[in-house]
C-alpha cells in the first residue's frame, strides 16, 4: 500500500493502486472467513452473536472494489509488456 501511495506522487501508479486494492478487498474476505470460524469454534449463544456483531463492524468493507476488472487491468498491463513488470 505504501510502495502504491509513493508511485501515485511521482506518477503512473495506476496498477500499483489495483493491485493494492484488490490484496486489500482479497485479505479482509480471508480474515473475515477465519475469524468467523474460530468465534464459532469458540463462543455460543449471545456470545457469539455479540463477536459477529463485533467482527462485522471491524471487517465492513464501506468502499467495496471492483476486483474483476482490477484484476482484468492488471493483466492486461502484463500481456501487453509480455513479461511480469512489478
């Protein structure tokens, strides 16, 4: 993210910012999904409740991203190089 944020200030980051978006979308899905998983493994009841309601609330993705065509422009980015340019 910080590597995307430097390129933005000098220039052509474009790619840097998809690819950061689309990491950032993909690991906040797997840290939802763990984490939802180990409060059921761990807490019942109203319990578990309050921790979903609670892992909502920190995993709310409030600007979600088009990761298709993040993934689509980051791919055309390297076929059209024809060699890996990050």
């Amino acid at each position: 993210i910080l590597r995307a944020q430097k390129l933005a200030e000098k220039g052509d980051a474009a790619r840097y910012v998809d690819m950061a978006g689309v990491f950032c979308n993909d690991a906040i899905q797997r840290i939802e999904a763990k984490a939802k998983n180990t409060i059921a493994a761990m807490s019942e009841g109203d319990d578990m409740r309050m921790l979903l309601t609670a892992l909502r609330r920190y995993t709310k993705n409030n600007v979600p991203v088009n990761t298709v065509a993040a993934r689509q422009r980051i791919a055309d980015t390297l076929i059209a190089a024809n060699k890996y340019v990050f």
